[in-house]
C-alpha cells in the first residue's frame, strides 16, 4: 500500500486463470519429457512456430534497411506481440516466451544483413 498526499494507492497481485490458459504449440511434444532447459524449450518452440522467427527477421531487416544501427530484440519481440503472434490456436499476443528472446537475438546476428545491429550479452545458461 502506498500513500499519497490525498490518496490512498492499494496494489493487487492477481494469479491467471489455469483454465484460461492456451495450450502452447508445441506442449504435446514436451509430454512426459522431464524438466526441460530453455535452449530445449526454445527449439522446441521454433520448430513448431517457424513463422515467429520469419516475422522477427523483415522487421529487423526493415529496420536495418531504414538506417537503424542498433536493435532492441525485445522490442521486435513487443511489436510482434502487438500485432498478434498466429498461432495454431488463432492469435494469441502472449504466445512468446519472454526468455526465448534472447534466442532469438543470437540467430538474428547471424544474419548478414543484420550483423553488429543487435547487441550480445552472455547467456546467463552458458
């Protein structure tokens, strides 16, 4: 709770809904394979969403081409959350994981046209 000089501001922590979640493409794969690492998750995940990927590569490469010299992979991560990520279960604007994004990012630098526009940490699973 926090006071103000006229107001009182009370926070709430809401847990979601179990029953509202959807189904991640690729959770029929993962069936009764133990705990999985987030690299493993991550291909996982690519495999069974290609299309993810392929949006994340013409916006970055847009960006490129527009002068930009240096992209937030988040940042594509948030805008193609905004436009609605398709999914095999329509459009769902949460479907990417935010600890893929970093994933994402190494195979984005590897692309010729994009190489040194996207800045590189240390993976911290490395």
């Amino acid at each position: 709770m926090k006071r103000t000089a006229r107001r009182v501001i009370s926070y709430r922590l809401r847990q979601p809904d179990p029953e509202l979640q959807l189904a991640l493409d690729f959770e029929p794969a993962l069936a009764g394979q133990g705990e999985l690492t987030i690299e493993e998750r991550f291909r996982f995940f690519d495999r069974a969403n290609p299309h993810v990927y392929e949006a994340l590569r013409e916006m970055a490469l847009a960006l490129a081409a527009n002068g930009v010299r240096r992209i937030s992979p988040k940042l594509l991560v948030e805008q193609l959350r905004a436009r609605g990520t398709p999914t095999a279960h329509g459009v769902d604007p949460y479907q990417i994981n935010n600890v893929f994004t970093s994933r994402y990012a190494r195979r984005l630098a590897q692309e010729p046209a994009l190489a040194g526009l996207i800045p590189m940490r240390k993976l911290v699973a490395e």
